[in-house]
C-alpha cells in the first residue's frame, strides 16, 4: 500500500480489509474444524492458522497505515492553498507564524538549521488553521547565527515550500524522508518579529546543555561520538565519518536505534535479575528483570530523544515486557509479529524506512537460523559467527534496495564492534555524562573513552580502505530481489541440502543484472534531475560521455556525489569515455572535482578550458562517430575567448536521421550568430532549452529554425531565477512544442534509432507514489 501512486479512497480501503479478514476468519474456522475432528496435530493446520493469524493482523495494519495516510494527506496545510492564512509566491507560502524549536539546532558557517512545531498562524483561530501543529524544517541565514535551543517560542515571518526532491535513478529521496518524518514544509525565518516565553519544559533542551558540557569537558577528537552515543546527538559527524561509517557497516552504532535499547535493556535486567537473589522472593525474577530492563532503556531512550527509530525500538520492547508483565507464555515468533504490527498499526510510515525492515529481517533470520544458543563456550562462539553470518546474508537485498551498497568487512567487524560499543562504550559514556557532576571523575573517564575511541576509529579507518572492503550495487528489479530472497534462504540450510549450493547461483542476477545498452546505431540521452543545473548521461551501444556534471552546494557537496554518480552506479555504468563541460560556471562545472576523483583522469573537452583545467577546447566543427552515432560542436569556434555563459559548448548529436541539440547556456547573441553562420545545422527533433529556459536565450528565431519536435529544460523546482520563463514558455506554446522540465517530470529518458520513434519517459511518472509531487 506504501508504494501505491496515489492513496487509497475510503471504500478501496474498506472492501480491502473486509475481504482480507473475512477470508482470514473462514479459514481459520475450517482449520479450527478439522482439529476438533481429530487432525489438531497436523503441523500443516497450526502452520495455516499462524498464517492465516497473520494475514489478518496485517490487514488491519494495512488498514490504519491507509487511513493515517489519507488522513495525513487530507489534513496537509498544502491541501488548501492559496486558501488559508498565508500568501502564495512563487510557489511558496509566506506567514506570520508563532514556532516552537523541537530539536538540537545545528549551526553552520553560513546558517542556523532546526525542526519546528508551527503553534499558530496569524489570521486564523483554533481548528481552522491548518498549519497549527505541523512540522517544519527551517534556516536563519545571517551573522552570527542566533543562539536559539530547543523549547525556545518565537514569532517570525516564514517562507515556507513544500517539500520537494529530485526523482533519479539511485540517489535519496527526499520527499519520501519527510512524508516518513512527518515534516510537512520546508523554509527559512525572514523576520523575527520577536521572542516568546520558552516551554515550561523540553527534554531536547536538557539535551542541548548536555551537548555543549560534553563538548567543553570532552577531548575534541572523542566529543562527536560521545554526543552520538549518549545523546543520539550526530551533528558533529562529518561526511567522511559516515562514508567510512557505511563502507565498514557499523552506521548503525553510532544511530541510537533498537540495538542500543535492546543492550542498555539486556544489562538492566542481568544486573536486576542478579539483584533480586539477594531480595526477598516477594516477586519473580523475570518481574524484577523486565523492571531493570525499562529502567535503563527508558531514561536511554529520553537522553537520545525519542526519534523515530528510538521510539520503535521502546515498542518492540513494551511488547516483549508486556507479556512478561502479565505472566503470559508467548511463543517467540508471536512476539516478533505482534511487535511488527503493533509498530505497523501505530506508525504505518515507518514501513518507509529501513530501521523498521532490518530491525525485523534481522531478528526474524536470527530466530529462524539460530533457534537455540549452544550452552558450551565453544559452540557459543561459533552460534555468533555464525549469527553474523546469517545476518549478512540474509540482510543483503534490503541493504541493496535501501543503501545500494554491501560491506563485505561488516561481519567481523560488527563481531567485535557490537559488544565492545554495547558493553564498553556507551555504559562507559553513560558514566561519563552522570560524571559531569563532578569534573575530575569526568575528566579521567572522558580520557578513557578518548584513549579506547581513538584507538577503536583509526582500526575502523584503517579498515574501510581495505581494497574491497565495500561494493555498490545496481538498482535491483523485483524478479532478482524475490530469486535472491530464495537463494539466500537455500544457502541458510543446515549441511548436506542437496539443493544448498544453487542459492549462489540465485543472487547472479542481483548482482550483474543484464546489460541494458542501446542496440548499434541507437542512442540513449537521458537528463539527470541536479536541481538548478545541468547533468546529460549519453550512451550509444559501447560508449558513453557526460555533458555537464551539475552543480556545487554551498554546504560543500556537489550534484556528481549526491545525483550523477549514485544515478550511474544504480544503472551498472561505470566512468564516460569523454566528458564535456559547457563551460565553467558552477551549475554546470560543479560536480568536475568530484568525478575525476572517483574515475581519474577522463578525457575532457571544455568551453572555457582554463576554468576546468586539464581540458581541450571545444571547438566548432569538430565531429566524430560512436557505433553510427554522429556528434559534432557548433560552438565556440577556434580562438573563443572565454565569456561565461556564451562560451557554452553547443553539442549536435544524430541517430538514425534524428537529432537533438544541447546548447549549454548561450544567449540570444550567440543564437543569432548560429543562425547566421550554419542555419542547416541548428534543425533538431529535440531541443535542451539554453540556460534552463532563461527569458534571455531561446530566442524565437532561433526556435524558428531549430523547430523541434519536443523540447526539454533542467530547473530547479521553484528555483528564484523563474526558470523556465514565462516569455520562453509562451513561445513554445504558440508553436506547439512540447516541454519536458526535470522539476516535474524528474529525470527524462529520450531513446532513438534504427528500431523506430523517439521513447520518452519521465521517471517521475514512472515512479509516482503518493508521498510525490506529481507532475503538473
């Protein structure tokens, strides 16, 4: 239901459900029947009943994850625009809005970045405003950035979007991270009108003078962690700590999620457990267990502030406690799925992310594998070999569909990392943050966690750069990832399975997925989504060049590492034979540091080669030809001096008697130039649009002779320029052409050649889900 393009209406929903359970609970009457005649120990009945039990509860989750999705639709604040008590611009809401801070603010050269509760809107009153209550991610731009913390109230004007991200193959999905994260727009602060009385109290604000204690008593190079694992605080992380994070596959130890409950519980109800010998027997020791287990996960939990994956983890373990509490005997793999619907009933959204699909998978493969640990030290030791093993294996096509990549080093690492961060680390942290209170005992055990820290971080680095350590893996179909499902389970047999050996086999198709190449005098051109930029993938049957690497971040991140190369990786491609860079502006040339890091060195033709060096010129006139595919510079001619925008390498490319033109991002004067100097070769069946449709290219003698048949722009979504402009838009209409924007449509595959007409496809409307903005 998570993955439908639109959400369910309410009788869908309704006949759905009805169907599921009534089907549920006549099969399970028949099974109740043929045990009362006497076939009650027939493990095929108790195997459909437990089914069948299943299938109804997941009807019902189903059922309250459509509900709270149709609820949370309808009850978007962007649901009623332009109505309501803002002001639309340029596709954003402008209000005078009362804020509440929710979390630790994380600063920055440039801004100040948090998460907001909206608590009123001027204008309008009680249930009637409908961004009362809805969570927002904003910035303050300015020097110094305010001290605000948590729990703070303000008064502030707001421009706010909804929230949008680019659709490519590969890559993160923006908007399905905030339907997940209930966040409901995006914006800045423009005004502070002024400061409110603060909250009577925030846990979040306890967090923040946490934080700033730990930093200032802390070793620099020990205090981001510290703050990781006692706080959940991960805002010291820095993008090479994660990388190496990921390539090693211990992300997951410094994200306070279930394993870190389920430690802090484990030792609590050992320790309470072991407690309760020297009490009287007024109660039972697994009573007096399941009391320690909350006692140390409960307050854990408050320090590490109840996100999302904290607050999963304290319901999977409610549900276990529960049935302690109450004395009831449950087999385990009841537990297991009355904690994965209960977590579905309460919180549908969850089944978006990936803690809740490993976090399950992985006990699930545990229990199924290793029903039992061995009782002698030995056979112990080898039950958590193999435990790693199993969780590897089994966990690998959700860490292709969620991560696209495998650590291979994750399951010796992850042997010794677990109960060292589990039993050494965070209690050692955890005593360290109650030491606060007295300095010299904080001082000697931040020393300690600094000396085991640094020790521990430079094996991990060593480690991460290990030849192999990581692959990155293409974007898998649902037939490889179901054969992979069952040879993965075929591996996990017990010995001597005659069938075992084939589960290898299984997983090719995962892996090397067949080649999907254009066929011999085809192209295949497809417009990467980089937001305000430019990013074009090119390939005929055996070569490939990239025009453009899209642009640079101010946060110091660039399009090639967040959309080109995640998009490439995803379809099996690896570094182009040539890369092109129209020119040198950072919406076009952005990404070029990044890509010749990762490929090396690639043969590049530049319009304004100074500005990319090493580089060679583009010039006009200059062709070649891949697998009868014919390409060739109209601009800039020979001696070009370097201009900017108008030095832009204007590429033709032709497949089969159609073509298409690629501008970069000349204007009118470079146009009219063209047209004097080779009208016969600005004629195109397609027509990128120069400088992403701006009002000063495109001119209408230019359309005129180009006279395309489709024509394609790449824009930010609700980008400041206004691109692509009214005038440009106007024109195209009044001719007829068709327009294709990468803001709408997200990434645009046009495909051509010998076998027959010109296939567009919009990613965007390929993969339309109801958490996506649609296209127009």
């Amino acid at each position: 239901m998570l993955q439908l393009p639109a959400v369910p209406n309410r009788g869908q929903m309704a006949s759905l459900t009805l169907v599921l359970s009534g089907v549920a609970v006549c099969l399970q009457w028949l099974c109740k029947r043929r045990a009362e005649q006497g076939a009650g120990q027939d493990p095929l009945s108790g195997l459909a009943v437990t089914a069948l039990r299943l299938a109804f509860w997941a009807s019902l989750a189903a059922l309250s994850a459509g509900w709270q999705m149709r609820e949370a639709m309808l009850d978007s604040p962007w649901v009623d625009l332009p109505a309501g008590p803002c002001v639309v611009a340029d596709q954003a809401c402008d209000l005078n809005a009362d804020i509440e801070l929710t979390d630790l603010p994380a600063r920055d050269a440039e801004r100040l970045r948090f998460d907001a509760r909206i608590l009123r809107t001027e204008g309008s009153a009680g249930d009637d405003d409908p961004w009362a209550g809805q969570r927002v991610r904003l910035s303050w731009y300015g020097t110094p950035p305010p001290s605000w913390l948590p729990g703070d109230r303000l008064r502030v004007q707001l421009r706010l979007r909804r929230p949008h991200g680019q659709v490519n193959p590969g890559g993160f999905d923006l908007e399905r991270y905030a339907v997940q994260s209930g966040l409901a727009a995006v914006g800045y602060v423009r005004k502070l009108h002024q400061s409110l009385p603060p909250a009577d109290f925030r846990l979040d604000r306890l967090r923040w003078h946490l934080a700033e204690r730990i930093d200032r008593s802390a070793a620099v190079g020990s205090a981001r962690f510290l703050r990781a694992l006692t706080l959940g605080d991960t805002r010291g992380l820095t993008e090479s700590d994660w990388l190496v994070l990921r390539k090693t596959g211990l992300s997951h130890l410094l994200a306070i999620s279930g394993l870190h409950i389920g430690l802090l519980a484990g030792l609590g109800a050992l320790l309470l457990r072991g407690l309760s010998r020297l009490a009287p027997r007024s109660l039972p020791r697994p009573l007096w267990a399941a009391f320690g287990a909350l006692a140390f996960a409960l307050p854990y939990a408050g320090l590490a502030g109840l996100g999302l994956p904290v607050q999963r983890a304290l319901l999977m373990l409610s549900v276990f406690l529960a049935a302690v509490l109450l004395r009831r005997r449950q087999h385990p793999w009841q537990g297991l799925a009355l904690a994965a619907m209960t977590v579905a009933l309460i919180d549908p959204m969850a089944l978006l992310g990936a803690g809740f699909w490993l976090s399950f998978a992985g006990v699930f493969w545990l229990m199924l594998c290793l029903p039992q640990l061995a009782e002698s030290p030995w056979r112990w030791a080898g039950s958590l070999l193999r435990a790693q093993w199993v969780l590897a294996l089994g966990l690998l096509p959700l860490s292709v569909v969620f991560f696209a990549q495998t650590s291979w080093i994750a399951a010796p690492l992850n042997l010794l990392a677990v109960p060292l961060v589990g039993f050494v680390m965070v209690p050692l942290a955890l005593v360290g943050l109650v030491s606060l209170l007295w300095p010299a005992l904080a001082t000697w055990v931040f020393a300690l966690f600094e000396r085991l820290m640094a020790a521990g971080w430079a094996f991990v680095q060593w480690t991460a750069e290990l030849p192999g350590a990581a692959s990155v893996w293409p974007e898998p179909s649902l037939p490889s990832l179901l054969l992979a499902v069952l040879g993965i389970c075929l591996l996990l047999l017990p010995r001597g399975f005659a069938w075992r050996g084939s589960g290898l086999l299984m997983l090719l198709p995962l892996a090397w997925p067949p080649a999907d190449r254009p066929a011999p005098g085809a192209v295949r051109v497809q417009v990467l989504d980089v937001g305000q930029g430019l990013a074009v993938w090119i390939e005929t049957h055996s070569r490939s060049l990239l025009y453009d690497t899209g642009p640079a971040f101010r946060s110091g991140s660039d399009a090639a590492e967040r959309t080109v190369v995640p998009a490439l990786q995803a379809q099996q491609r690896s570094a182009p034979d040539l890369l092109i860079v129209s020119h040198g502006d950072l919406d076009h040339a952005g990404g070029l540091a990044t890509l010749r890091a990762l490929f090396g060195p690639v043969p590049t033709l530049a319009g304004e080669p100074k500005r990319s060096a090493p580089a060679s010129a583009c010039q006009a006139g200059a062709r070649w030809r891949w697998d009868d595919v014919e390409f060739e510079f109209l601009h800039p001619p020979i001696h070009f001096p370097e201009m900017g925008n108008d030095s832009s390498c204007v590429l033709r490319l032709t497949a089969d008697g159609r073509s298409m033109l690629i501008p970069g991002d000349i204007g009118a004067v470079i146009e009219s130039r063209l047209l004097k100097r080779m009208p016969e070769l600005l004629a195109a069946d397609i027509l990128l649009l120069a400088h992403h449709g701006s009002k000063h290219s495109s001119s209408s003698p230019f359309l005129d002779a180009v006279d395309p048949r489709l024509a394609v722009v790449a824009a930010g979504a609700d980008n400041p320029f206004g691109h692509p402009a009214i005038e440009v838009l106007d024109a195209l209409e009044n001719r007829r052409i068709p327009l294709l924007n990468t803001a709408h449509s997200g990434a645009i595959e046009l495909a051509w050649g010998p076998a027959g007409a010109i296939a567009v496809s919009e990613l965007r409307r390929q993969r339309a889900r109801f958490w996506r903005r649609p296209p127009p």
